[in-house]
C-alpha cells in the first residue's frame, strides 16, 4: 500500500506543474519535435527540454530520433494509476485559454505538415504511378489481395491517390469507396476509374473521413499512413467507418533513414516501428493485429515494407 501512495505522489508532482500538462495535451494528440513545442507553447527551448525530460524520465513520453530531430509524443502504454489521474488532469486543464490556444497553433503546426505533402502531390500527380512503381516494385498492392475479399462487401481505399489499387479491387468487391485528398489525384483516378459502375470518389482527409459511419467492411491503407500527420487519428477514423467484425488493411514501409524523402517527396513518417502502430490501433480500439514483413522486390528501391491486419 505504502508503494502505491508513493506512486500516485509520484505522478501527481509530475503532473503538477502546468507546462508539463500543457505539453502532455499536445503529444496526445499529435507527435510534435521540440521545436514545434516551443511554436505551439511559446515557452524557450531549453524550458521546453527540460519539461520534456522530466516527462521522459517519469514513463510520461516516449522519443524516436529522426537524423537531428526528436519526436515526442504520450506514452502509449501509461500503468493505470497514471492513467487514471491524467484523465482527471485533462478534464481540469484542457478547457483553459491557454489550453485552447495551444490547439489553435498546434493546428497551424500540423498544417505545415500536411502542406509539405500536398505541394508534392499536386506537382507530381501525373509521374505518380511510375516513381510508385520505382519505390515499392509492381506488386506492392497486389500482396494485399489473396484471400482478401467477400464480393458482397463494401471497402475503402483510403488514400487512393490516382485509384491503382482501386481499379484492382473493384472487380472483386460489391462496392468501392475511394478518398484522396488531392484534387490533382482524384482527376486522374476518375479517368482510369470510368469504367466502373461500383466505385465512389470523394475529397476528404484520412483524419476526417467524409464517409458515414459503420458504412464499410475493409478499410485500406496502401502506402499512404506515412504521409499522414496524425496517423492516430487516422486509425479512429478507420475504426469508426468499419461495421463491427470489420477489417483493417496497411501495407507501408519499415522504418527507414532515407531523410531525404521527407523534403523530396512530403514524407512525415520515415516508416513505422511496430510499437508506433500498435499504440495507435490499441487507442482506436482495434484488436487482434498482425503484421508481416513483404518480400523484397528486386526491381524496388525504396525501403523495405510490411503488411498488417487488424479488426474492429
């Protein structure tokens, strides 16, 4: 008993300090460097480091390096003491002003982000296909499809980009539901997709799906999550559109050093480590996943990839 008093002490002297839950607001939501912090917080660096060592030190954050960078965010497995009394914490500081303000620049944070990889898409659409092919090989998606589908269900591709794996699942499927959000994609997507009666295209973000809830039976996700600012909140999304029993689909990269990706092509994410996906589909309350690595292609030269299955 004594342990457990110390404990929650412990936790509450962390937590009571109010840029430590401001920051802890942030990382819930959202990976963020510290740089990033500091725009959103308005709070110096060296301040901002030392709060987030403390957070680091107590199991309230976990770190990946990216070459200079550092990217926080919450813990994704917290021990239910300290689970319960964040959320308690949240409930009393996250209506605060300085709390909302906080969201209001987080946002335009995130956007630049987001930006990063939309400037490329709308440049690039139209060479898309074939540096795809180059980085991944010809059969990335196909690897998806044995054993995949029930020709009575409905499935989403989500983030189509110009519809190659859409055109793929249609003939197989009693219903395609499509969504870029690049308007410069979805113009070459409708062209190959003309032919197909059963396929929808919509504009939307993968963050905000502008489909109607438990209204698919597989969600997709192929090669796509690593340009999504939140892939978190991406999974809710997925969760919340899948009817129950429902399936989730990803195939992308390993985590990988290519740095350069990121400026070249508006990569957010070099690759994914399995605890990354596994703390988000455990928040978004998908269960039983797994996750395989995919044979390398010899005529790919991009990073290694995997693929993994999840259900609602």
């Amino acid at each position: 008993m004594v342990q457990a008093t110390d404990g929650v002490l412990h936790h509450l002297s962390t937590l009571a300090d109010e840029t430590r839950a401001r920051l802890l607001l942030l990382l819930e939501r959202s990976e963020m460097t510290v740089s990033e912090l500091c725009q959103v917080v308005q709070i110096p660096q060296s301040t901002v480091s030392r709060h987030l060592g403390v957070l680091s030190q107590e199991g309230w954050v976990t770190a990946r390096s990216e070459g200079t960078s550092r990217h926080y965010r919450l813990a994704p497995s917290l021990d239910p003491t300290a689970k319960r009394l964040w959320e308690a914490v949240k409930d009393e500081v996250s209506d605060g002003a300085m709390a909302r303000e906080d969201r209001i620049r987080a946002e335009s944070v995130l956007e630049v982000r987001a930006q990063r990889s939309e400037t490329f898409f709308s440049s690039q659409a139209g060479r898309w296909d074939h540096l795809r092919r180059e980085l991944f090989g010809a059969r990335a998606e196909l690897q998806l499809l044995a054993g995949l589908l029930d020709p009575e269900e409905v499935v989403a591709d989500l983030g189509c980009g110009t519809g190659q794996l859409t055109r793929l699942l249609a003939p197989y499927a009693s219903r395609v539901v499509a969504v870029d959000r690049s308007p410069e994609m979805l113009d070459l997507a409708r062209q190959r997709l003309r032919e197909y009666s059963n396929v929808e295209l919509h504009q939307g973000e993968l963050e905000t799906l502008p489909l109607e809830a438990q209204s698919v039976d597989v969600a997709i996700f192929a090669l796509v999550l690593h340009y999504v600012v939140n892939p978190g909140r991406a999974f809710a999304e997925a969760h919340r559109i899948l009817r129950p029993g429902g399936r989730l689909l990803i195939v992308d990269m390993q985590q990988h050093d290519r740095a350069a990706f990121r400026e070249d092509m508006g990569h957010v994410w070099l690759g994914f480590s399995p605890d990354e996906l596994g703390g988000w589909l455990e928040a978004a309350d998908f269960r039983s996943p797994v996750r395989d690595a995919l044979p390398a292609d010899p005529e790919a030269e991009g990073p290694l990839l995997f693929s993994l299955r999840a259900f609602r």
